[in-house]
C-alpha cells in the first residue's frame, strides 16, 4: 500500500493564492492536500467574496482547481470546512451564515474532486464552560444533521475532528472529552444512513491537549475511533498551546500513533496540518517542504517506502 503524504495548505493559499498553494504543495513533494475553504476569502455574508456568487460560477472555480491539480498529479484528499461549529441559538445571523457557508463547503469539495471535508464541533470556547450538557449535544446533533443534507446532495463525507481545550476557560472542550465525542458522533451515525456519510478527523495536537484533563493519548483516541476514522490531522505540541508543530517536535509518541493506525488499518492520506509560519511567514515554502520530508522519512524508516 502507498501511504501518500499530504498537507494542509491554508497558510499557503492566504499568501500565494489558491492555484499557486497546489503548485508549491507539489513542487514540495507533497502526494495530497487538505484544501482549506474556512479562510476569511470563503464567507457567504461577505459580497465580495467567491461564495457569495453563484454556485454555477462557484463549481465551475473549484473545477479548474481540482482539474489543474490533477495535472500537476496531485490528489486533492480533503478539505477543511467550518471551523468555529454552531454558535449559541441567540446568535442567529453567525448560525444563519454558518449553514450558508457549510453547503457551500460541501459543494466546493465536491467540485475539487475530494470526497471528505472537515467539520469542527461545537465548543466550549463560544458556549462557555458552564453551558448546559444537553444543550451541548443536542446542538451538536443538530448541526451535523443539518450539514449531512448538504454532504449528502452532493455526494460527499463530513468527517467531524478531535478536539483538545478551551484554552481561554483552562478547561477540557465539552467534545474534547473523548467520551462525549463518541457518544454525539454514534447518535448522528444511528440516523437513517448517516453513517454512511460521516466518519471522524484525528487531529493528533488536539488529542495531546486534552492528555492534560485525564483524556486518552492521541494514538489511544485513533484506536477508540477504529474504522470510523478516514482522516487525520497529524500535528505536535507541548500538551500546553496548539502549536501545530511538525511531528516529532513536541511531546507525542509517533510510534504508538502509528501502531493505532495500523491496528484499526487505516488506508487514508497521512495529512498533516502543521503551522507552516512557525519560523518565519517568509519561510512558508521552506517549512512546508521540510514537514513533508520529516514525513516521508517517518514512514520510510517504518515502512520501507
């Protein structure tokens, strides 16, 4: 099997454009990429920006993307949606546009030719750390219902992702609690054929913050994922901040990480979602290039590729 390593481009795309993101991404080596839609130039509310457009003029965008990278031979693997999750029912217009924007996701994804796109949870960060526990998943559940008739028309998977803390509250984020996670995750799945159309994110970094409040190391999160996960977020850090360092920087044990994802046979791209400004925003390429070398090498070393 070809593991393909992949990484998210977002940091690239803000810089350098989004055609230009692909081509550095191969220039660099990278098998994949995790495209990012959630930037500021993606917002529905916003007149000036592409989704604000028609969706004929929208896929037709996101076509010539998906075909120019097809060119350069590299695989769009996923995308990454919305980032903030539903906001508290008294916020209307931000729940209103959320939706908005979360179709057009789906639709974009589509049109790239990837099959996953990455949705964040509700969270603590927004909901406050007292909010009610019931609330909090039948929210939940809620908006993933609602994304699902998106994912769903056009043919493609949410994958929803690991989270850590509420760093402004030092507390664990109501779905960063691995348990809660799982539990909304399997109600959405037990839906009609929901689960057909929806699978789980891994983001290693987020995991290892939420070590901090008594929750499973990052490679013991995959392994109660199982098969549900078809994606990751491979990135490091100290357990403190979300540093989205490149693996092998901070404090996780890539070796058990990689036994879990071998243990529930784990066949997706090995993306990683790493802060390519770290260094320097001037050092972006340079970054980017070494994560994806650090990658190859990790899985060469185990693997033999």
């Amino acid at each position: 099997m070809k593991r393909k390593v992949s990484i998210a481009t977002g940091a690239l795309q803000n810089k350098y454009g989004h055609k230009e993101a692909i081509r550095i991404a191969a220039d660099i080596g990278a098998d994949a990429i995790d495209f990012d839609l959630s930037l500021g130039c993606f917002n529905a509310d916003n007149k000036n920006s592409l989704f604000a457009k028609s969706d004929d003029e929208i896929i037709s965008y996101f076509t010539d993307l998906g075909s120019y990278a097809r060119e350069l031979g590299i695989e769009i693997g996923q995308t990454h949606g919305r980032i903030t999750g539903m906001y508290p029912p008294e916020q209307v217009k931000e729940n209103e546009n959320l939706f908005k924007n979360a179709r057009i996701d789906c639709m974009a994804t589509k049109a790239l030719g990837a099959n996953i796109t990455i949705m964040h949870d509700i969270t603590t960060i927004f909901w406050g750390p007292d909010a009610d526990p019931k609330a909090m998943r039948d929210g939940n559940f809620a908006m993933f219902t609602e994304y699902l008739k998106y994912a769903k028309k056009y043919g493609v998977k949410l994958a929803t992702e690991t989270f850590g803390d509420a760093p402004n509250f030092g507390c664990v984020d109501f779905f960063g609690d691995i348990g809660e996670f799982l539990m909304t995750y399997n109600r959405i799945c037990a839906v009609d054929d929901n689960a057909n159309y929806m699978g789980i994110c891994a983001d290693t970094g987020h995991s290892n913050k939420a070590t901090r409040f008594g929750n499973p190391s990052p490679a013991d999160v995959i392994r109660m994922c199982g098969k549900n996960l078809i994606a990751l977020h491979l990135n490091d850090n100290d357990t403190l901040t979300d540093q989205h360092k490149i693996p092998k920087t901070g404090t996780i044990d890539w070796d058990d990480v990689f036994d879990a994802l071998d243990e529930i046979g784990y066949t997706g791209n090995y993306n990683m979602e790493v802060s390519l400004g770290t260094i320097s925003k001037n050092l972006l390429i340079e970054t980017g290039d070494f994560a994806v070398k650090v990658m190859k090498n990790m899985l060469r070393e185990r693997y033999g590729e």
